[in-house]
C-alpha cells in the first residue's frame, strides 16, 4: 500500500514490532485489541500526525484456540472475544467520527472462511468470526449514506504463524488429557505441531489479501466481501447451495 501513494500506519500490538517496521520507514504506533488504552492512545498518535484524517483502517488482529467447543471454558471464549471482536469494534467506533468529519472512509475487517462455514476443532474462531460477519453487515447498512464504506475480506489458507500461535491458547485453555475426545486430541496436536513447511494445497501467500485489500480500498465502488482462495469460495457457494445437512456431511469430512 506504501508503495501505491499510501501513507501507512502500520501497528502492531508488542514493542519489538513496532521497532521493526519504523526501521523499514512505517509509521508503527502500538495498538492492541486486547487493550483499550493502546487502542486511543494509537489511534490519537495517527490523528495528531494525519492533521485528523483518516481515510482506511484495515482491521486484521485475530488468534485461534484449538478445542472441541465441549472443552472450551467461558474464560477461552471471552479471551478470544476480546481480541477477534470487542477490540475491533472498539478501534471501528473510534475512527467513524473522524470519518463522518471529513465525509468519507473505508472501514476493512478482515473475516475469514471461517465467517461462512464451521470446521470442527475451530468453534472458538468460528464464533468470533461468525460475530464479525453479522455486526459488519449490520455496520455496513447503518452508514450506507455517510460516504463510509464497510467492506469483509475472507481468506482462506493464507500463510501466517496463526497455527503455532495458537499452541499458547490451547495449552492454557484446554484439559484434553481430561477430555472424553483425549484420544482424538493426539491427532489434533500432532497437527498442531508439524513444522511449518507443511502447507495446505491451497495455501497463498499474504499478497493474496493484499490484492483485495488494494481494491477494497481504491475501487470507487467497492463490493461488500472480497474472497480470497478457493476454499473461500467454495464454502461461500455450498452455503448458498446446500442445505444445512448436507453442508454438515461435507464439513464433517475435514
């Protein structure tokens, strides 16, 4: 997006982070969704340095706990909420009233296939997106005539650490030694843990998202979703195709 005439504020949420990038030249200021106070305070260091504009945010924080949705504590699921959702909507509402201000916008977040079908194993992200699908939606009819747009990209297999950053969570959250599934949970975490050289076929790499990204943010008219892989796109038609028992023979499956 630099490299198209934006001016990119590209925040992360740990120090280090931050560090890196403003060696590459990024704006980088510290926002976490897992924490209010980075969310204003980054958000009023962009503003004081933008003169008040702000034209995009690109919502894409988000992790995954693994676990069969019996084995997930409420405490998992308000973690997994607070980062994948409440934290989002907490940066989306700040930014709309420099957006209404200056009379336009784009607001993007990032779902995932994920937002359109569930796949076992995954419910704790599967309802985070599921949420992010139906209160994006909702946003997106609320400010049809305020000149800000709001637009869903969802990947699917794209690669990123989300798989080993997603041990920490399992490890914190789910008894699968106490589990009734204990026996399914070794084949979960032989997964879990195969090295990173092992891809999905249809994994792309991040550039993918950014291609849509590109176009979510420079299309005078941009589309409501924006798929990315063919997973995306397959779950997106059987939803729209099949019936519930039907999907559900298919999901099974994987």
């Amino acid at each position: 997006m630099r490299e198209r005439g934006w001016r990119v504020f590209a925040a992360c949420r740990k120090p280090e982070d931050c560090n890196h990038l403003r060696v590459q030249g990024f704006d980088a200021p510290l926002i976490d969704y897992d924490d209010s106070a980075t969310i204003h305070t980054g958000l009023a260091a962009v503003l004081d340095q933008t003169g008040g504009t702000l034209n995009a945010v690109f919502n894409n924080g988000a992790y995954a706990c693994p676990g069969a949705v019996e084995d997930l504590p409420r405490e998992a699921l308000e973690a997994i909420f607070s980062t994948n959702l409440f934290g989002v909507h907490e940066l989306t509402r700040a930014v709309i009233p420099a957006m209404r201000a200056q009379g336009h916008g784009r607001i993007v977040n990032c779902s995932s296939v994920l937002g359109l079908v569930g796949l076992k194993w995954r419910g704790a992200y599967v309802a985070t997106k599921f949420a992010m699908e139906g209160l994006t939606d909702v946003l997106r009819l609320e400010m049809h005539h305020t000149g800000i747009r709001i637009v869903l990209i969802e990947p699917g297999p794209v690669t990123s650490k989300i798989r080993e950053n997603a041990i920490p969570h399992f490890e914190r959250w789910i008894d699968w030694k106490g589990s009734a599934r204990s026996a399914e949970y070794e084949t979960l975490l032989k997964r879990l843990h195969e090295p990173d050289e092992s891809t999905d076929r249809f994994e792309l790499p991040p550039a993918a998202v950014c291609r849509r990204l590109e176009q979510a943010l420079e299309s005078p008219r941009p589309r409501p979703r924006y798929y990315v892989t063919t997973p995306t796109y397959l779950a997106g038609n059987l939803r729209r195709i099949l019936g519930t028992r039907l999907l559900d023979m298919i999901m099974r499956r994987n």
